[in-house]
C-alpha cells in the first residue's frame, strides 16, 4: 500500500492543520523525502495520520521534523457519536498511536514537536519513546482591540510607541529573502544551526504566497526606508504562526519587533485567525512574546533512538 498517495488522498478530502498538508510536505522535504503512517478502523475509516520527514544523519536513516516545520506528530480524527466517553477516548488515542508507531519503517532516530493539542502520548511511552516539554505563546486574537490592548505589559506599549517613532510597517510579500536573512543573521550571531537553506524556503514561499497563505511584514527605518527587520506570518482559515523573524542589529535600539509583532497582532485580529507566536524558549524572546498577554502553552518533544 502506498501510504503518502492515501495520506495525499485523505488530506484532499478532509482538513488537516497547515503543517501537515501534503503541499507543505513537498515544499520544505520534497516528495521523495517524506512519508506518512495512516492508521483506519474496521471499516476503512481513517483514524490518524503521522507524516515523517525521512533523511539522513551519520549516513544511516532518520526521521525527523519536516524543515521550517513547527509542529508534526500525529493527527487523530474521533469518532462522532455522542457516547463516546472519556475512557473510550484514551483507549482510542492509544490504539491510533500503537497503529501509527507499527508503520514507521527502521530509522536510527524519530524525533518531532507534536501539536499542542497533543497530550497523551501514551502510546508512544508505551512504545519506548521518550518527551520532553517545550512551551510556546498563543493569542486570542478574537477578542476585542481594546481586550488585546489591555493584556499588553506597560512596559511594552512604551515599546511600541517607540517602535512607530522610528518605523514604517508594511506588508511586503516580495520580501521574503529580506526576512529569511534577517532571520539566519540572528541565528548565526547566537551560534545556532539554521534550520535550513534558502534554496529550501523559497520554494516554500512561492507556495504559500500562489496559496495567500502568507503575509510578509517589514520595517523600514522613516529618514532612509532602509529594512530594518521582519517578520514571516503564516496561515490557514482558522490560525496564524510566527514561522521565522528577525531583525539587524544596527536597529535593536528602536524596538521594532515589538511593531512587527503588533501588527501581527492586528492582522490576525482582522482575518479572525488564532495566533501561536511558536515562540523560542530562550529568556530574551520568551519574555517578549508573554509581554503581549499572550498565555503560556505546552507541547512535547517526542523521540526514539534505534528502531530496528
């Protein structure tokens, strides 16, 4: 059984989260590199899907996050009845995720970020996998302005206006190499590994801008229009996340990622889409994301080494 062409099937029929689209699969991995385990009841009815991003690391075979890909995991699809209780649920969840796990093929390595919705992973403990926690910030941008308003830290309103003293905000979408290298920049000056080329996100872009499933936001300096920073908004009809932002050092001083952030902010508000800022866990921007109000969220790391 070809298992991607069901999942690509089952993915046009039935609405899955934006990081687990086919499409999206194909731009960051490439159709060859990626694969997917669909799990069915008694009846032919698909009951979860885990798609797994396959390469290689110390020339033996891993299975890992999707690049550019803040959340994989597996998506579970309940059964609709009104009887069904909560034991029924958790025997449900891990018979899918015994089902899923039995199809991964030998790997050296499985290591993804689950969907926040995810909190039992018994199946894969179960199955030798080990977690951790990780915390991201969501926002419920569909709220009123003055309710978002009021969540934001003192300190970071005073931020803002600064941020509009010395910034110009706009939507540029034919930025988005101007972003990427903001992006990588910062990453480069902590030390950090990138998580992919640019030859990987472009296509990426190209994508989500054919499918207006993006919004690129940039600030330009007011005396000289010279970029500043940006930020990389992505989006499906219900949720928004930060995938990737950054700003040059020479413009720090101007707080202009409290601005970008903001009109993040106000674009979801507009579109009515959720916001996950799929926020880095490092002290500086962690406490930038919470300043907005926005709530603390878990989710989990899941691996296992040596299968097969």
């Amino acid at each position: 059984m070809d298992l991607q062409a069901l999942y690509r099937e089952f993915c046009d029929i039935y609405a899955v989260s934006l990081y687990h689209q086919p499409w999206w699969l194909d731009a960051v991995c490439g159709p060859e590199h990626w694969s997917a385990c669909v799990s069915t009841d008694k009846g032919g009815t698909v009951t979860g899907i885990l798609p797994y991003y396959v390469t290689k690391r110390w020339g033996i075979k891993v299975l890992l996050q999707p690049p550019l890909t803040t959340y994989a995991g597996p998506l579970l699809f309940y059964p609709d009845h009104p009887e069904f209780k909560l034991n029924s649920r958790y025997t449900f969840e891990k018979k899918v995720q015994t089902q899923l796990i039995a199809q991964l093929p030998k790997y050296a390595l499985f290591r993804q970020h689950f969907r926040t919705e995810v909190i039992n992973w018994m199946g894969f403990y179960q199955a030798g996998f080990q977690q951790s926690t990780r915390y991201t910030y969501t926002l419920d941008t569909l709220v009123s302005m003055n309710h978002l308003i009021e969540g934001v830290k003192s300190g970071t309103r005073t931020n803002l206006k600064k941020a509009e003293k010395y910034s110009i905000i706009s939507i540029e979408p034919r930025m988005a190499a101007t972003i990427f290298d903001f992006y990588t920049a910062a990453l480069k000056q902590k030390g950090l590994r990138l998580p992919c080329t640019k030859q990987v996100f472009l296509p990426l872009h190209a994508v989500l801008a054919k499918r207006e499933q993006v919004a690129c936001f940039v600030a330009f300096d007011r005396e000289g229009h010279i970029p500043q920073a940006g930020l990389y908004l992505v989006f499906d009809a219900h949720s928004a996340g930060i995938l990737l932002s950054g700003v040059s050092a020479e413009f720090r001083h101007t707080a202009v990622m409290h601005g970008l952030i903001w009109a993040a902010i106000e674009f979801c508000h507009a579109k009515k889409l959720a916001l996950d800022f799929e926020g880095s866990m490092e002290p500086g921007v962690e406490h930038l994301y919470r300043s907005f109000g926005a709530t603390m969220v878990p989710y989990f790391k899941v691996w296992k080494w040596l299968n097969g």
